[in-house]
C-alpha cells in the first residue's frame, strides 16, 4: 500500500489513464469487441459514474466556499473587478488564438475534402443562437438556493461574490460570517483531495468504458479531422500556454504542466470542464500556489466561458462542412466563423458533446441550410467524443493558464509553491488547528 500512496497523485492518474486504455483494447482482442463493451459496461462503468458523481457534488460547496472566503480575504471589493477585468480580457485574447489557429489548421490538413458523407444518420439541431440579453439576466439568481441545485455556476458566482462583498462592509458584525465561510472553504478542500484519491480508479474506468465504445472503423473513416483536432489543441497549449507562461509570466512552464495533470486527466476523460472543476480548483492552489481569491473566482468564471479548446474545434468543423459540401469562402467569411466560433465557445456548456451542438450558429455564417447541418453533427457525434476529450483537457488548461496569469498580476501567486518539484505527493494541507482542551468545553 505504501508504494501507492507513496507516488504523486498525477503519476497515479496518468498511469490509470494509459492502463484504461490498454484494458480495452486487449479485453476486446480476447473476448470480442462487443463482448468486451458488454463486460466493461456492467462492471467497469459504475467506477467511472461513481466517481463523477463525487466530483460534481463538490462543485457549487467549492464554489460558494472558495469564492466567498476569497473574496473576504481580498479585504477591498475594487480588488475584485481588477482580478474579473484582467480574467476576462486575457480569457477573450487566448480565444481569439484559438479560433484562428482552428481555422488555420483547418485550411492546412482539409480535413473535409473527399469525405463520404453518405453512411451519417441525421440529427437535426435547432440553429438558433441562445438570447444574450436572456443570458445576461439569468446572471442574477431570483433564488440562490435554486441557482446552487440547478448547478447554475454563473448565478452562484455572482450570489458569493456579493455574499463576501457584504461580510467585507459589515465590518466586525460580519467576521464570523466570513471565518465559517473559511473554515468551509478548508474542509470542502480536505474533501476534494480525499475524492482526488478515487481520480486513479474513475480515470481507468472512464477511458476503458469511452474506448470500449469507439469503433475502430468509424475513427479511421475520419482519422485526418482527429489528427488536425489533436495538433491544433497541442499547437495551442505549447505556442499560446507555453509561450505565454514562459515569456510573459517568467515562470517555468514544465511546473506548469506537471501542477495540473490531475485536472488535463480527470477532464479527458470525462470531457467536462464543468465537472472537473473541483480538481482544478484543487491543482490550481495546492500546486500551482494560486491564492483562493483568484482560484475561486476565476476558474468558475472560466470553467463557464472559457473554451479554447471548443473554439478551435468549431472552427475546424466549419471547414470541414465547407470542404466536404464544396463550399468557397471569402475572407469576410473566415471572419464571421471567427467571431461566431469564440462567441459560440463561451456561451457552450461545460458538459461533454456541448459544442458539437453549437456548430449551427457557425455554419449559419456561410448559409449552409438545416439539412445538411443536420449530416454534419449525424456524422460527427459518434466520433466526438474523442476529440471532446481532448478539447475538454485544452479548456481546463487555459482556465489554469489565466487563473495563474492574474494570480502572478496581482501578487496572489505563491511562486515558491509554483516552483516546487512535484514529484512528490502533495503537501497535506496545513493541518488543522489544535483545539487546546480548555478551548472545547
Ligand atoms: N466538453 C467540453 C467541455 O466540457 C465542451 C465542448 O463540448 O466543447 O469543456
């Protein structure tokens, strides 16, 4: 047990990933393809449910927790809209990249041309684009309560910030209020690591169930998209990330990566940025050294607008429409599906398959009528979810990426934490308190 324990956590979760995927193969080598799903369905699965559902029960007590105690701890709510100011500009600034590199990768690899459409079972999608105005409004929850059960992450957010606002102006009358809330914060942490420790066990399930349901044949009908997909999210997270993090932040760009291995391998394979968000929360500021203030809020704020990945991908699908209907584009064109990709990407859901479902706006820019949109998402969706996996890591990355970014402009980053090596389990949070005898009764 001891060797277990023993090794870092991301060790742990990488190995489970690539040993998840080995299962599957080999399973359905020995018993058959459809066997082997049928065997990792029934008993294999639950692992991966199981261990979902602990993550996502800690994402509105993470948030309301972390965010408020954050936000206490600022001490000044103008602190707040410099950090929110800065989050939104660079989350707006990474997403410009990431649709103009999908869009370049897509013109380079033609991922469409000559592809056979034929064999897609059509799925109609609606083509209209979610009300902004509506969007803006629901930011505001008519019922906290309500917001935090519909997992509403924009609602809650706007409701802790105010919460801490006002425990901030009520001076002395609201410090126990803020210190329960720290109090929380800590112990909702404590719980996420000890549900990090199933992360091993969910990851290897979750990977060899997704595995056991991919058809060989159906990924290699469309192997030149996944390919230009996975080069394109790589060639973002190394030049944009990479860049970024070394140049402009000075910071080494390897802790970077290691810090965060947890949440790129829980998010690929559940191809939730939503979902992950715990664990992000978690690597962000026990590895990266990324203050509560800024973790808390800005990584909820990114888990829900943040969505490099997803703006790639929608920009490479649009091309592929065009190259596999035979459709020219104008540059005006290029533009739109620009704008409309990153508009798209924020407003998709942090849940898997969401952009797929959202490529209707984009291709509304080049008037492809709703039939053959309709052949498009047919034939994509039973291969997305290999590249929802993989776009899914990529967002979890650039909403680390930034949180650590603001951290670092605003004196919020522990940069001797950042740096230090991570090849060791990580550092139990400080334990708590010793309640001295006299203190209890
Ligand atoms: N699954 C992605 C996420 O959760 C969204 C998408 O479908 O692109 O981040």
């Amino acid at each position: 047990m001891n060797w277990w324990f023993g090794t870092a956590l991301w060790m742990r979760v990488l190995g489970a990933l690539a040993l998840g995927v080995v299962f599957a193969l080999v399973l359905a080598q020995v018993m058959g393809q459809e066997a082997a799903a049928a065997l990792i369905e029934s008993f294999v699965r639950p692992v991966g449910e199981l261990f979902f559902n602990l993550i996502r029960m800690l994402i509105i007590p993470l948030i309301l927790t972390t965010l408020v105690a954050g936000v206490v701890s600022l001490g000044d709510p103008k602190k707040l809209g410099s950090i929110g100011g800065k989050a939104v500009a660079l989350y707006l600034a990474t997403t410009f990249f990431a649709v103009w590199i999908g869009i370049g990768f897509g013109l380079a690899f033609q991922p469409g041309a000559g592809v056979n459409l034929g064999g897609a079972e059509p799925i109609p999608v609606d083509t209209d684009a979610p009300g902004i105005i509506e969007r803006l409004i629901a930011i505001v929850p008519t019922n906290p309560v309500a917001a935090m059960a519909d997992t509403d992450v924009l609602a809650v957010i706007f409701f802790a910030i105010l919460l801490g606002i006002g425990i901030i102006m009520a001076g002395r009358a609201g410090k126990p209020v803020g210190d329960l809330f720290s109090s929380a914060a800590d112990v909702v942490l404590k719980i996420t690591h000890i549900v990090m420790e199933v992360a091993p066990f969910g990851v290897f399930a979750l990977v060899a169930y997704t595995v056991s349901t991919q058809g060989v044949e159906a990924l290699a009908s469309v192997a030149v998209l996944i390919v230009t997909v996975y080069l394109a999210l790589l060639a973002h997270a190394v030049i944009v990330y990479g860049g970024f993090i070394r140049f402009v932040l000075n910071l080494p760009v390897l802790s970077f990566a290691r810090g965060i291995i947890d949440a790129q391998a829980v998010a690929y394979s559940t191809a939730s940025s939503a979902g992950t968000l715990p664990v992000t929360i978690a690597n962000v500021t026990d590895n990266l050294g990324v203050k509560r203030s800024v973790a808390g809020s800005v990584l909820p704020l990114g888990a829900t607008i943040n969505m490099d990945g997803t703006g790639i991908y929608l920009g490479i699908l649009a091309l592929f429409t065009a190259q596999a209907f035979g459709y020219d584009l104008t540059f005006t064109q290029y533009a739109l599906i620009a704008v409309t990709a990153a508009l798209a990407s924020i407003g998709a859901a942090g849940i898997p398959s969401a952009g797929l479902f959202l490529l209707a706006i984009v291709l509304g820019t080049f008037d492809v009528p709703p039939e053959q949109i309709a052949i498009i998402v047919g034939f994509i969706l039973p291969v997305d979810r290999i590249m929802d996996m993989a776009r899914t890591a990529l967002n979890v990355t650039g909403d680390s990426m930034v949180a650590t970014a603001v951290a670092k402009w605003e004196g919020e980053l522990d940069e001797d934490r950042f740096r230090a090596p991570a090849d060791k389990p990580y550092d139990a949070p400080e334990p708590a308190p010793e309640v001295a005898d006299a203190d209890r009764d």
